[in-house]
C-alpha cells in the first residue's frame, strides 16, 4: 500500500479515470459489434448507420486517449471496409 500523500492521490485519481475509461471502451465495443453484427446479418442499411454511429465515438476515445489513434484509425478503416464490400 502506498504511504505518501502524493501516491495516494494518484491510486484515487487513476481509479477515477479507470471507471471513466471503463464505460468508454464498453461503449465503443459494443458499437464496433453492432456494426459486424449488421454485416455478418446482410443488412447493408443497418451496417451503414452502425458504421456512422461508430466511427466518431471511436475518434473521440483516442483523442481522450482511452485508445490509440491508430488503433482507432484501424478499427474504422477494417469496419469501412467490410461495409463496403457488401455493396460491391
């Protein structure tokens, strides 16, 4: 257990920002499987409209920094992808 004042401090703000995070990335997960869902079911609508919803909260988790920007960048680039292909 820590036993300065600052370090402390830190357990309870990485604490914080860990349950902030959490719902984030719960959220953006079960956007990312919405979308697949979508494509595996043949639903070209439902996947575009899934993909629209996804992608900018994907964008806003990296730039909060709960993920990597390319790790952002490729889970919107894989799911554009797929959508796509349904199309062609």
């Amino acid at each position: 257990m820590a036993n300065h004042k600052n370090a402390l401090k830190k357990i309870r703000q990485d604490k914080k920002r860990n349950e902030r995070n959490k719902s984030v990335r719960t959220r953006y997960r079960n956007l990312i499987k919405a979308v697949r869902v979508a494509v595996d079911g043949g639903d070209s609508a439902q996947a575009k409209d899934a993909l629209k919803a996804a992608a900018p909260y994907l964008q806003r988790a990296a730039s909060k920094g709960v993920i990597h920007a390319n790790k952002a960048a490729r889970h919107i680039s894989r799911l554009t992808k797929q959508v796509e292909a349904m199309e062609g």
